[in-house]
C-alpha cells in the first residue's frame, strides 16, 4: 500500500492529546518532542502487525489550532514486507486504530 497521510481535527489543547498518545505505546514508542514557541507537537511509534510479519511506523504532527483544538496529521509508513513490500493495509489499519483510540477520549473530525 505505501505511505497514508490522513488530517483530523481533535476537540481539545494539545498538552492534552500529547499526555494522552504519550500513555499509550504503540504512538509514542520512539519519539515525543513538544515545541512549545509554536505550539507544535510530534510523535513517533511503531507496532508489529502479525498479518505482514513487520513492523509499521506512525508519525503524528499535532498542530494547536485554538486553545481547545488541534489538528493532527497522521503518517502511516513501512507495513510492507517480503519481495513485492505487500502491507494488507497495515498502515491504514494504524490510522484506523488511532483515531478510534482517539475517539475514545475526545471528539474526533476528519478534515
């Protein structure tokens, strides 16, 4: 499948979202970094799909629209494996999951 980018837009601060994906691994995994000067926020994770026998990526930029919003563009990468890099939409499958973890806690709208 390749490289998926999708945008959403999460109902709540930022210091908020970044505490919340920072308690779960799968989404925070190899990298948080909050830029405080300008409001951005980007985390880095990796989970291993047992469909594919690999390892797919997630990077999440998380810009601060308003005090109580923020927009999230989220990058799923690197599901493939084997000879023709087949992923079974792995990296979908992790954007998937976390705007249905994200669901859980906030209002999620997809732009």
């Amino acid at each position: 499948m390749g490289t998926i980018v999708r945008s959403f837009r999460v109902k709540a601060s930022l210091k908020d979202v970044v505490r919340t994906l920072s308690k779960e691994e799968s989404y925070s995994s190899v990298y948080v970094k909050v830029f405080e000067d300008a409001r951005i926020a980007v985390l880095i994770g990796e989970k291993l799909f047992f469909r594919t026998g690999s390892w797919a990526g997630i990077t999440l930029v998380i810009k601060e629209s308003s005090p109580t919003s923020c927009v999230i563009d989220a990058i799923g990468f690197a599901g493939g494996r084997g000879l023709l890099n087949i992923s079974w939409f792995s990296e979908e499958s992790y954007i998937e999951e976390l705007m249905n973890f994200l669901r859980k806690h906030y209002e999620v709208e997809e732009l």
